[in-house]
C-alpha cells in the first residue's frame, strides 16, 4: 500500500537546512513495530505517523518515534507535521487559526501565522515539571561533558513528555565546544530514564539570537538532534523558574544546528505566568510516498 509522505525541515525557512522530521500521513493500518521500523529506516532524529482523532477536540493524531522508541510528546515533529498536513490539505486552520494536535501526552495546541509567502507555527508547551539533579549525577555529567556547570544555575531535569536534562554553561563558545563522551551519556539516560541532555549559553549581544543550543539523546540513537523544539521548551522553562527571564514575560530567538550544519532559527516566547510557546518556520524538502 501506498503512503503519502513528506520529509519538513523545521526551524528554516530553506531547505537541508534546521532539523528535518519523516511525516507518514497515511498511518491507519500501521502496528507500533511497522512505524518503530520505519521510524530506524529513515534514521531521522523523529518520524511520525498520522492518524485519525480518537478523542473529541482534535484536527489530528499523531505518533512519534525516534530511531529507537517512541515519545509522547516532540517539538519539531508537532510543527513539521503540522506543515506537512495543513501543506497536503487534509486539515483545516480553526477560526482561530488555531490546530489542535493529538498524541500520547494528551492535546497540544498550535498557532498559525502567515506571513505573505511563508507560514509560521507555533506550540505551546505542555506542563512542565522540573526537578533537580542529584550531586552525583551533575558530577558524572560534567565528565561526560569535559567542563563544569555553575552551581548558581545547578542543572535540573525538565519533563514536557520528551524529558531533557538541561544545563546552563558559561557562554555560547561553551556550547558550541562541547565534546561528549556518547557511551557514558546513553548510561547516564538509561539510568535516570530521560531522553537526552540539553545544553545553553548566552551569545553576545546584538547578534540574530539570544542563545546557543545544543541537545544530545544518544539512547535513542540520536548523538546530536539538529534543532529541538522541545529541549528549547525546556531552556525556557529552566530559565524561567530559575529567574533568569525578565518576570513580566519575554521572547527571544534561540541558535541551535551549527555544529552538524544544520543552522536553525527558534522562536520562543514565554508569558507572565510562566507559559511557554515554540515556533518557526518550516519547509517541504521530499514529498512522495512509501509502500508499505
């Protein structure tokens, strides 16, 4: 059977360029061992699968997987998705201009903005939880990542469906130097059940973004994710329970896909409670289909 199929490059505007995600939109009929197969042949940080709503006040299902498991919750699958869906026509924006996404963290809400020939979309965070890192794992974590981390900032575990330990470094040179050891950080995960660690450092100022982002989730067969929406989500939250962000709210633009030239743009805006929402923009890079 054939099924329709897209590959969106998210986070950009051009193509191979930002975080690409396999979107299959002709899902129904699929098992969670076809999708989990399909999901290690495109070898793609996610792959998703769409499927019809099974609860009222959705426009559409949506299953993701990495190469190795499967998420309740991503950032860039829910935005390429919604490109690939709303680009084939088989949703319609609310009055709104609302969609509203179904997946295994429950109801996710996007907002949509065009601008003259390019669409930008957005999510809002699901709930956030974020607890702290025991002393012995920020210890082991600094060696897997050859530095230390402040301690005025000490790093936390931030769970929004995907679950990021995530890590404040000194600057964005920091960052963008980091070296992992990958064996060590997939124990690590394995060990505390998250998904991967997400680092940040701030940029100088008056460049195109506030901040640099790298995100790491070698247990589920991504060593480097290009552009993560969902660890971004979780910067945002850091920073803002850490009180880092101005309290009546901010948005700001994070940098992230430089090391593996993926360059990517993420737009996030926090409000004054704390609400956080992921955006950007999105291109179609392969359309076709699978025969599955």
């Amino acid at each position: 059977m054939k099924r329709s199929y897209k590959v969106v490059d998210v986070f950009t505007s051009r193509p191979l360029l930002g975080n690409p995600v396999a979107v299959v939109m002709d899902a129904e009929g699929l098992t969670t061992e076809a999708m989990q197969a399909v999901a290690s042949w495109t070898n793609l940080s996610e792959t998703t699968f769409v499927l019809p709503t099974t609860t009222a006040g959705a426009d559409y299902r949506l299953r993701i997987f990495t190469p190795r498991s499967e998420l309740p919750f991503a950032g860039h699958p829910t935005l390429g998705s919604a490109h690939a869906v709303l680009e084939a026509g088989r949703v319609t924006p609310r009055e709104s201009g609302r969609l509203i996404q179904q997946c295994g963290i429950g109801l996710v809400e996007l907002a949509i903005e065009e601008r003259s020939a390019e669409r930008q979309l957005a999510f809002s965070l699901p709930p956030a939880k974020l607890e702290p890192l025991l002393a012995a794992d920020m210890a082991e974590l600094e060696r897997i990542l050859g530095c230390k981390v402040g301690l005025r900032t000490a790093p936390g575990i931030v769970n929004v469906g995907a679950i990021w330990i995530v890590v404040q470094l000194s600057d964005a040179a920091a960052v963008l130097d980091l070296r992992p050891d990958f064996v060590r950080l997939a124990e690590l995960e394995r060990r505390l059940g998250v998904t991967g660690v997400t680092a940040f450092g701030t940029r100088e100022p008056g460049g195109d973004a506030a901040i640099e982002v790298r995100t790491f989730a070698p247990s589920c067969g991504v060593e480097e994710d290009p552009v993560c929406g969902s660890g971004n989500g979780s910067v945002a939250v850091f920073q803002w329970r850490r009180g880092l962000l101005p309290p009546g709210g901010t948005d700001y633009v994070a940098a992230q896909g430089r090391c593996v030239g993926r360059d990517g743009q993420v737009k996030v805006s926090v409000d004054a409670n704390g609400h956080v929402r992921v955006g950007g923009s999105c291109v179609t890079s392969v359309e076709g289909s699978l025969t599955l």
